[in-house]
C-alpha cells in the first residue's frame, strides 16, 4: 500500500508506526506541521529507514498564532490547503489521520477522496466537544455555537471515513450515538516508543547538566495547554521546598509558571527537550507528574503517561478518574492519582512518593513491566495494517 500518516504534531509514536509500517513494505510518507507547539518524535531521516519512507512537512509563511483564535483560524485553513497538496502529490492508496485541527482533519478526508483513496480517522481526541467546552467558558454563546458548528463537522467526519480508530473503549458510546458503524469502528490504544526511552540511570549527563543529582526530583515534560491548570504544579512546589520540580514545556501554562518563579525557588522551567535525550530527561525524576483538566476527562487521554511508564519511574497525576490514564496508573500499581479538583489528595500522594524511595522504586518497576508488555511495535503495526487493508476494500465497495 501507498499510506499516508498525518499526524499534525510531530509526536514520537506516530512516526513510529510509519517507520514499522515503512519496514514491512509499504510506501510510507509521514505528514506533520513541525511548527506547532508540541514534543516531537524523531522526525529527521535515520540510516536505517528504508528508501519507501519518508517525512513530509506542513510550512507556514509565519509564525503558527497557536492562541489568537482569529489568527489560528486562519492559518489554519491555510494549513488545510496545504494538506490537500500534500496528499495529491504523493497519491496515497490510504490516508490515515487524525490528532489535527478539524479543518485540518476535514482536508485530510477532502485529500484522500480526491485521490480515490480509503480515510481513517484516528481519534486521539473528541477535538469539537472540546471546543464546545472551552470557547463556550470562554466566550460565552458565541463561543458555544462554533464549538456546536466544529462539534458537527467532527460527526460528519467519524461518519464518513472508511474507519474510525478510537484509542479508547470510552469513546464507543458517543460514536454509536453518533451513528458511526460498529464495523467501522476499531479500538486501539496508544502506545509510546519504549526502545527510544529506554531507562537510564538517575546519575545521568542531563541531571548533572542541570544540578538534580543528590536531589528528589519531580518532573513534567509536555504540553501545559487549556486543558492543563498550571496552579497545580506551583502548589506541588510549595509543597515540596526540599526537592525539585522541573516543567520541560512551551506555551501560556509554562510562562505562567515562569511568571510566578519567585514564589517557589524548587521550581525550574525548561523548553521542550530534543527527542534524543527524552530517556535521560526523564531517567533525571524520582517522580513523573501528569495533569488534565475535568472538562478534558472525556476527550482527552494524555499520552505523556504512556511514556513516562517506560522510564520506569512512579507516576503522579491529577486526571479525572474516568479518564483510561488514570484507571491504567492504578490498575497497574505504577503511581497515584488524585481528581484534578483534589489538590489535597495530590498533594499528600506527592508527600507520600517523596517520603518513601521503596515505594517508587515498586510503582516504577510495575510501570516498566506494563510498558514491555504492552508496547510492542511490530504488533501494533501489523493491526494498523489490517485496518488500513478493512477500509481500502470498504472504499471499493
């Protein structure tokens, strides 16, 4: 198969599944828009990629205005006129999509059927019932009619493609509510690329780099966005005067951060870190911290938790409890978590982890075994394989 994989981002697991897909003989291009304010995976070509993949870039002629909502609504369609030429360029025989702006999203779908190819929405997030939510709290009913409007064409969308890959069981009600097929429809969970975030020793290049040897360390690495609430980390801080907490994120929640540095002198802000060093980075905490807004419980499952499971260090995090994040975190025995509303309950899971180096050193050992169990690549891509094959024959008929 020609496939085409747009992933907006640039995250590390979808470029993964590329590479695997590349790997078992498929003409592969990876599309992403490497401007967009996130972690990236390894996007550069490595020695050992074969000559059927490749990686393609979405460009601006400016700077992505990722919080001006006119702005961004804007380049945002231009970005959706460029994705429609990416696509014709390489005329793929499948296009798999999603984790992209909804316009963005749309284009994709417009791309692939002009090429007369199968479209497979991936859905890593309920994006229109999030901004339902958000720009309604923030706009009022202006804000809630686009949201609706997004919401729409988000049905729309799921409704139409060949398939629909939803990385959680939660999502299945809505979309049966939303009449997408049940044959259509398939559940596949993320994952993160364990062999790239191999555990390191906490005596590392990067936490002597940075003064966190001989220190208990807490870390977040990833975005801090609108359905982030960065307060939660300062109060980690005060409450945590002898250890550290490093925030490696860009963006509103991290200059807030920065903003208010000199009310905890344990709180060091960091940008995103090169992919490359992403196992030392989180090799150098005794704790890994993740936070997500209520509002976001439904639509939103992080993918920063999957990936610091493979660091084999205890989590901390504040994700509400229906969430699949938090019920895996203590499913597995790898950390606690609280109710983003429960600060004293995360608080007092963050003294508890700080207190007790058998009690991470446990969480952490059950994270790992999680993460080699569960991430397997080859596995993965050959069930995204399959589906990729299920909606090419659906698009025939």
């Amino acid at each position: 198969m020609r496939i085409l994989v747009h992933d907006f981002p640039g995250h590390a697991f979808p470029v993964q599944l590329s590479r695997a897909l590349a790997h078992r003989g498929h003409n592969v291009r990876h599309l992403c828009f490497p401007a967009f304010q996130a972690p990236k995976g390894p996007l550069a070509r490595r020695a050992d990629d074969p000559a059927n993949f490749d990686v393609a870039f979405l460009e601006l002629d400016a700077p992505f205005e990722k919080h001006s909502f006119v702005k961004r609504w804007r380049q945002e369609r231009e970005l959706a006129k460029r994705t429609e030429v990416a696509i014709a360029s390489f005329a793929p025989d499948a296009v798999l999509a999603g984790n992209a702006p909804l316009d963005v999203q749309a284009a994709s779908y417009r791309g692939a059927r002009a090429a007369d190819a199968a479209f497979v929405y991936w859905l890593q997030d309920l994006v229109g019932f999030a901004m339902r939510k958000i720009l309604g709290r923030k706009l009022g009913l202006p804000g809630t009619l686009v949201g609706m409007a997004y919401e729409a064409k988000e049905r729309r969308l799921l409704c139409r493609s060949d398939a629909v890959v939803a990385i959680t069981d939660d999502f299945r009600p809505l979309l049966a509510g939303w009449n997408v097929e049940a044959d259509r429809l398939h559940i596949v969970e993320n994952w993160a690329a364990r062999e790239e975030v191999a555990p390191a020793p906490r005596d590392n290049a990067w936490a002597r780099e940075h003064g966190l040897v001989g220190r208990t360390v807490f870390l977040y690495s990833g975005t801090l966005g609108l359905k982030h609430d960065p307060s939660l980390l300062l109060d980690l801080a005060k409450s945590q005067p002898d250890a550290s907490l490093v925030v490696n994120s860009e963006g509103l929640g991290a200059d807030w951060l920065r903003a208010r540095g000199s009310e905890a002198p344990n709180l060091r802000i960091l940008p995103f870190q090169p992919f490359e060093r992403l196992g030392e980075v989180l090799a150098s905490a005794d704790i890994l911290v993740a936070i997500l807004e209520p509002d976001a419980g439904v639509f939103s499952v992080p993918s920063k938790v999957l990936t610091y499971l493979c660091a084999g260090r205890p989590l901390l995090v504040a994700i509400p409890p229906e969430n699949l994040a938090a019920r895996l975190v203590l499913r597995e025995g790898a950390g606690f978590a609280a109710a983003p509303g429960d600060r004293a309950a995360f608080l007092a899971a963050a003294a508890r982890l700080a207190a007790d180096p058998a009690m991470r050193a446990a969480m952490g050992a059950k994270a790992l075994d999680y993460a080699a169990k569960t991430f397997d690549i080859a596995a993965i891509a050959r069930r995204f394989e399959a589906i990729l094959e299920q909606a090419m024959r659906t698009r025939k008929r």
